[in-house]
C-alpha cells in the first residue's frame, strides 16, 4: 500500500496511526503542497491529503479522506479491529471522530499557524518556511479572529476530553477506538505550544501512549 501524504500534516498522520494500529505494511510518498494537486484532483476528485493506494488487485485505485481510509482498513483487515463490539458504542466513535476530523482538527490547524507566524516563528525562521505558512494562513482565512473562534472550541473540547480520558483512559468504550486515534492525531499539533504543554499535561501523555500503542512516530515537541 501506498500512502500519500504531506509529511507535516495531522490529518496524514491519523491515517498513519490507523496503519500502524492495524500492522500494515505500507509505504509513503511525500507530496508538496501546490503541487499534490496535479496528482491527487485526478484519483479522487478531491485536493486534500491523506489519500491511500491499496495498490491491491479488486480493490479501489484510491481512498481519498482519513475516515474514510479508516473504514477501508476494516474492511481490508478485519483484526485487529478498529471498531468497538457494542454497537451504540461504536455509533458514539464515529460521531466523535466526525466531530474532530471536521471541527477539532480545523481548530487545531488555526491555532498552531497562528503560533508558528508569532511566537512561534523561531522553530523555522526560513522565508521558505514562513512563505508556506503565509500560503496556509491564506488559504485557510486564518486571522486573529478566526483563531479566537478556534481557540474557545478547543476549550471546550479539551474540557471534554479530559472528562472522558480521566474516567476510563478511552473516550468510548473499553478500548482504543476511532475517537481516541482521531483526538491523538487531530491534537498532535499543539505539543510545540508551551501554553497548551503547561494548562494540558495529560493530554500529551495520551497521545504518547496511543502513537506507541499504533508504533507511530511521535509528533514534533513529544
Ligand atoms: N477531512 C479530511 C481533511 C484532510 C485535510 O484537510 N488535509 C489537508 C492537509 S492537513 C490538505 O490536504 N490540504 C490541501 C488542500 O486542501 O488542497 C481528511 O480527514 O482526510
């Protein structure tokens, strides 16, 4: 299989931890910003990365969209599975796992840009670095009141998380599921924010602990 991807990007990492959760060899191909578009638009009329090739006779060309790669990945492999034996349960995962990919990640996204054009300019003060993050603030509408309107959704959802994730170590369920990938990936980006480190040690501990479980790399800053 082959996965392609942006190298620094989340939601290409949730589509590595969900490999890697289910022990599947694989291999990436690391695409540049821009450019991604001329070979992506055409597989899955998308532009977004992760976009997985199962390289794999009767299977589909592409799977375009992390999600929708985790639901692949069940069906390609059933064990171990991704998916929690109750059935309201696993309802429950993919309702939270929609709700991070679609509005937690986006968050997460503004937040950490907004960092790395301010205080956080010094972790790559290159103009090629900084011209990248001036295209994805553009492109992204990330602006000061873009990113206040982001900032007090991740309180909000981090107030959640810690409800869950202190109750039972797994946001549902007795088991890693979904939910508990897409929060350690979707979140992964804060770990370079020291305001985040500080107010939220148990949040980083968690995605430690579920990018071992999945025997992924650990995130820049963990
Ligand atoms: N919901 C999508 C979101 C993927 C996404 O936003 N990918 C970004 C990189 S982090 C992307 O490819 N952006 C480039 C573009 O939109 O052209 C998923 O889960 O795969």
């Amino acid at each position: 299989m082959l996965l392609l991807q942006f190298s620094t990007s989340h939601y290409c990492r949730k589509a590595r931890l969900g490999l890697g959760y289910k022990k599947i060899k694989y291999q990436v191909e690391n695409l540049n910003p821009g450019l991604h578009i001329l070979k992506v638009k055409s597989l899955t009329g998308l532009t977004t990365l992760p976009v997985l090739l199962p390289q794999t006779e009767g299977q589909p060309e592409a799977i375009a969209d992390s999600t929708q790669i985790f639901k692949f990945l069940e069906n390609y492999q059933k064990e171990p599975s991704l998916l929690l034996p109750d059935d309201i349960q696993q309802t429950e995962a993919w309702m939270l796992e929609d709700w991070l990919d679609e509005s937690i990640g986006t968050a997460t996204r503004f937040v950490y840009y907004q960092f790395r054009a301010n205080e956080g300019k010094s972790f790559n003060p290159s103009l090629s670095s900084q011209i990248i993050i001036g295209v994805v603030r553009r492109q992204y509408g990330i602006n000061r009141a873009s990113v206040e309107l982001a900032t007090n959704r991740l309180i909000t959802a981090l107030e959640f998380l810690s409800i869950r994730w202190r109750e039972s170590n797994y946001l549902v369920g007795d088991r890693l599921s979904v939910a508990d990938i897409a929060a350690a990936a979707l979140l992964s980006p804060l770990a370079l924010i020291p305001h985040y480190r500080q107010k939220y040690p148990w949040l980083f501990e968690r995605i430690v602990q579920v990018h071992q479980f999945c025997s992924e790399q650990l995130p820049p800053g963990l």
